[in-house]
C-alpha cells in the first residue's frame, strides 16, 4: 500500500471541503441537515417564536444529544444567518 505525501494528504482534505459551507453541518447525514436547513428558513420567515440565539443552543443541544459534533452556539448563529444554504 502506498503511502501518500503530506502534500497530497493536505490537498485532498481541501478538496473535501464545500466551498463556503460550515463544517459542522456539512458533517450531518443530508436528510438530517436538510431538515435544519428547512427550520432556518422557517426561522427567517418569522414563522418560528424564538431568538437566533436560542434556536442556536437548540440546534447545538438536539446535534449533540444524537451525536454529530456541532460547533458552538456562535457558529450556529453565524450558520443561520447564511443567506443561502450550500
């Protein structure tokens, strides 16, 4: 088995990763990110009654609870106010 370079491993971890998406929520099953992603939006059409703040922590709390690693609540809050999903 050959080997790779630290080169060749550096760009292939680039490579992996999505243009302007936040990694943690890269990281989730799609089913999954797609159901937070739908929830983001509720959350900017004002149809869901809570601060960026507290849908953050839910989002880190319920992430955590089923095991993904999440950054912290203040990426998330950056995540929801992404304008356009990735």
């Amino acid at each position: 088995m050959k080997s790779e370079s630290i080169a060749d491993a550096v760009l292939q971890v680039v490579a992996e990763r999505q243009p302007g998406m936040t990694g943690w929520s890269a990281k989730l099953p799609a089913a999954e990110r797609a159901h937070l992603e739908d929830l983001r939006e509720r959350w900017r059409r004002h149809e869901l009654p809570m601060t960026k703040r507290a849908f953050a922590r839910a989002v880190v709390e319920v992430c955590q609870k089923r095991g993904y690693f999440v950054t912290g609540i203040q990426g998330v809050e950056h995540w929801i106010g992404r304008r356009s999903p990735q």
